[in-house]
C-alpha cells in the first residue's frame, strides 16, 4: 500500500509512475479521493482536537463556579459539555468511517514502479537487461518436447492429474519425482549457503495475511478459497515467510532478514490452449524454492541485485541459457516496484519459458503489513521487502528435459548429480 505521506508530499511523481502502468483514469482518480478524503479527515480532526481543549477548560471551571457558588452559570457549563460530548461522539464516528474509506481506496492503487522501470503496455515491450547463452543447446531432427520426452522416461503422467484432480494438474512419477527432489533440495541448499534461513511454512494462510503480501484483494480470484475455514491456499511461499513478520518492529542491527522456503504454490489461472501451456508450461499447482528478504530501505537495490546474481548462479549450474527482462510498466506486478524476471530458453519448443521473477517491493508490502524496525537515532520506520523465485520447478524441468536430451539419455547438469544420484537419466527401455 502506496504510504499516505508519499500521495501527499509528492503526488505528481505517484501519479507520473501510476501513468505507466497504464491504468484507466478511474483508478488514477483513486489518488484524488484519497487526497480529498484526507483534507477532510485533517479538518474534522482539528474540530474534534478544539472541542476536546474546550471540554478540558470547561471541566476546569465547573470546578472553579461550584467552588464560587455560581451554581447558574456552573450548570450553564455543564449543558455545553454536554452538547460538546454529543458532538465529538458524531465526529469519532465520521472518522472512523473516512478513515475506512481511505484503506479502501489504498488497496485499490498498485505500488508507483522505480524510476527505471520502461514505458510499456505488455510483456512485449519488457526490456533485455542481460543475456546468458551459452551453451545454447543444439537438437537433433529427432528432438522432443518435454510433454512426450515424459512418457518415455516416466517423468510426469498428465491423464492421472486430470483423473485425480484435473486439468492443470500433474502427477510425478519415479524419474520425475526423483527430479523434482533433486532440484528442490539443490535450491534450498543453494540458498542456505548464501545465508538464507530455511522455512518450512503453513500453505494455507488467513486473509489478513494475504492481504498483508498484496494478494487480497487484487488477486483473489487467482487463489484457492476454502470457505469453511475462510484460509487461501497460498500461491508462493513470498506470502507465508514475508507474514512471519507482519505487526514486528525490528532492530536495525538484525537486517538483513533472509529466509528461503519451499513449498508447492497453487494458482487458479486462466485457462488456454496451444503448445504454450502444454504439459508443464502452465500449472494450477506446482512446487517452487522462494528467497525473501527484509532490508534496510538504504540498502534494497543492492540487495536485489544480489538476488539476481543468486539466481543466475542457479541457472549456470544447471546449464541452461537464460535471459532476464526488466519488466515494463504494463506487465508489472500489482505489489511490485521493479521486477526482472528470467527465461530459460526450450530448444525442443523453441521459445522462452519463464522461471523465475526477482522483485522489489519498496514499503508497499510492509505498509499494509506494519513491517517496522527502529533505526539508530530511535526512529521507527518502514522495512523495504523483497522476494524472488529460486526457483520455480514446472518449466526448470521442462527446459532440463528438452535442452539436455541425447541419443543415450537426459544429461543431468554436474551440480545436480549428487542430489539426482546419476548422470543420465534413462528411458524406460533402456
């Protein structure tokens, strides 16, 4: 949630960067009613404050006329407290109903993207900001598809999803559940030796909690709801981990919080059909290894760019090529400040696959949260968060299946041998 003083104190920059993300002028005008509801609330408050001094000096000089004997003008005092009463019980109510109104116009405005973000309108005008591509793997005419590469080496079985749960839904199997413990316990290790603390987090979260991460309400018809229980499923371990400290003021001396978590994510997407979504490409549920981090708001874009180092270290290893988009205005998420996200190229498809997405999120997250930690001087301020996938399993074991097929067997990448416990992956009738 975009922080009140930031809509006040610099408004034009709020719309400016609003402006790129090609809002309708509706929600633009969001920024105005919140302004407006604010004077008002300014105004009422400031009557409420003169009324209550008033109380206080007239409660003072019952005291004194009762003591003169003045007892006329003593009840003359006490009916205009009365009246006063009256009064500021009307106006707590009026703000309190500005003040809802207000955290109701706020949700509805995404964060105000960085000053780097490119003017864009869709993932087609997000921006090459690095490329990786070599090895770029080569395929002979017999190639294929991870979809068909599944079946001949009993990786994924996609008719036994549809019958168990449905469309969108995969059930692993001996290669593929082998695979998919391997790169979940190559991630986690990969990240708890960049200091990240492991987490092991409940995957059905409370709305306040996923309010706190931006999900709610922007988002809620993407997530799984049980209404018994009025829980979500969570659709990345980002909501969970960052919620541990939702309502925390920390010491400045304990930043950097870095925690990493893996668990399966859950997204009620939108249904298509075409190659593009076929087999692994797009998922209602699927596992991912998340990094999350907590930082001082001096230190945020450094640490993003951490971030993105961690998670090109991810993809060198696991030899396959890559290249990371800083994300347009258009294509931006609702939370987010600046986002890059990696695509692993599919040889066997010939596209690129999305993998991963490494944001900032400036105070917007912690603001709706009251993520806080007291600086040196005793200050309490608001925490920058931020988080990226590291990483999201589906399309890795697409691209692995696709890119390092040979006429003996999947290649398994040398970092992931020890976790796979061989260096080929075999087909059935091997």
């Amino acid at each position: 949630m975009i922080e009140l003083n930031t809509l006040r104190n610099q408004t034009e920059r709020v719309l400016t960067g609003l402006r790129k993300r090609n809002l309708p002028q509706a929600q633009l005008d969001l920024v105005d009613q919140v302004l407006n509801s604010d004077q008002l609330r300014k105004s009422i408050q400031a009557s409420l404050d003169h009324q209550l001094a008033r109380l206080n000096q007239l409660s003072r000089d019952i005291g004194q006329l009762m003591k003169e004997g003045k007892s006329d003008q003593a009840q003359s005092a006490r009916e205009e407290v009365a009246a006063i009463k009256q009064s500021t019980r009307t106006e707590e109510i009026r703000l309190v109903e500005i003040q809802e109104k207000m955290e109701g116009l706020l949700v509805q405005l995404p964060n105000v993207p960085h000053e780097s973000v490119p003017v864009g309108t869709s993932a087609e005008d997000n921006e090459i900001y690095e490329e990786w591509l070599d090895p770029m793997p080569t395929l002979g005419s017999g190639a294929k598809p991870h979809w068909e590469l599944a079946k001949d080496y009993r990786v994924f079985d996609m008719e036994l999803g549809v019958k168990i749960s449905g469309s969108g839904f995969m059930l692993y199997r001996q290669n593929g559940a082998r695979l998919q413990r391997a790169l979940i316990n190559f991630f986690l290790d990969q990240a708890s030796q960049a200091g990240y603390e492991e987490i092991w987090a409940p995957l059905l979260v409370n709305k306040d909690s996923a309010r706190g991460t931006g999900q709610l309400p922007d988002k809620e018809g993407q997530m799984y709801y049980v209404e018994k229980d009025d829980l979500y499923l969570i659709p990345t371990a980002e909501v969970p981990v960052t919620n541990m400290y939702r309502d925390v003021i920390l010491k400045e001396e304990e930043l950097p919080i870095r925690l990493t978590g893996y668990t399966p994510c859950f997204r009620r997407e939108a249904g298509s059909y075409g190659a593009h979504v076929k087999g692994l490409n797009r998922v209602h549920q699927f596992d991912k290894v998340e990094i999350v981090r907590m930082e001082h708001p001096d230190r945020s874009y450094e640490a993003l760019m951490q971030m993105l180092d961690h998670v090109r270290g991810l993809l060198k290893k696991l030899e396959l090529p890559y290249r990371i988009l800083r994300l347009c205005g258009g294509d931006m998420g609702f939370a987010s400040a600046l986002t890059f996200d990696f695509e692993v190229y599919s040889a066997a498809q010939q596209r690129w696959l999305e993998v991963s997405s490494v944001s900032n999120f400036e105070t917007f997250q912690s603001n709706r949260m009251k993520l806080r930690f007291k600086n040196k001087e005793g200050q309490i301020k608001l925490l920058h968060t931020l988080n990226g996938s590291a990483m999201a399993l589906a399309r890795i074991v697409a691209a692995l299946l696709e890119n390092h097929q040979t006429s003996d067997g999947i290649r398994i990448p040398e970092a992931l041998r020890v976790y796979f416990g061989a260096d080929l992956m075999k087909p059935l009738n091997a």
